[in-house]
C-alpha cells in the first residue's frame, strides 16, 4: 500500500468514526421536555395525554411500585428512592429544569424505572404520556 493509499484509507476511518460520535452525540444531545414528548407521540402514532400519564404514574403495575413510590406524588420536590433511600431530585421539570433535556438519561431511566414498575420497558405512548403529565405539573 502507498502512502497516499495509506493516508486515504486513514482518513476513511475517520470519517467512519467522526459519523459514528456525531450520531451518537445526535441522540444524546440536549432536548426539551415539549420536544421529547413529541418524539415519543410520533414513535407511538397517536397524542399524549396528560391525565392518562397521571394515572400510569400513580398507579402500581406488575410490582408493588409505582413511578410515585420513589418520585413522589405529584413529583414536584425532591424524594427518596424506596429501597435505597438514596434522595431523587423534583421530577417535574418546572421544579426542576434539567429534567427531561437529555435524550440519553432520559431513555436510560424510562429503561431501568419502566422494568422496575412494570416488568418491562415502557412504550412510547406510555413515555408521551408520562411526559405530558410531568409537563403539566
């Protein structure tokens, strides 16, 4: 292989990498709470409503928690996780403005939290739902 061969096949690579970070950064990238409602509302196909996710959220599921067991209801202050203890920062993001503006953590809590509660991942319209209530708040 020449060098400009070399050079070339390089810069391939790095144009292959630089795609692939710039995805992921993509995903994870800063968001609003109105914005990520309205991903989930497309993934699912229908609206979200409030009320609906209001009673997902209080309700108990498949275990003995519900999302309020550890978020509080309504989850406007700050609680404590109900096995651990360990304190859960005001869910509702006029409380709190750093929820739900972070694509990546978001998914990663829906991920854990919705097989705590309900023994398996949340779907979209259940996460539009729960969006749309924590923005009502």
């Amino acid at each position: 292989m020449t060098s400009s061969n070399k050079l070339s096949h390089s810069r391939r690579w790095l144009t292959l990498i630089t795609c692939f970070w710039t995805g992921i950064n993509a995903y994870a990238a800063d968001t609003s709470p109105a914005t990520l409602q309205t991903q989930y509302e497309k993934l699912s196909g229908q609206p979200a409503d409030s009320a609906r996710g209001q009673k997902f959220f209080n309700t108990t599921h498949a275990s003995e928690w519900s999302c309020a067991s550890c978020h509080g209801n309504p989850p406007t202050q700050a609680s404590k996780h109900a096995s651990t203890g360990k304190s859960i920062a005001a869910l509702a993001p006029k409380f709190n403005p750093d929820r739900l503006t972070d694509n990546g953590k978001v998914e990663k809590w829906f991920r854990r939290n919705c097989k705590d509660v309900l023994n398996r991942e949340c779907t979209a319209n259940e996460k539009a739902d729960v969006v749309a209530y924590l923005r009502s708040l």
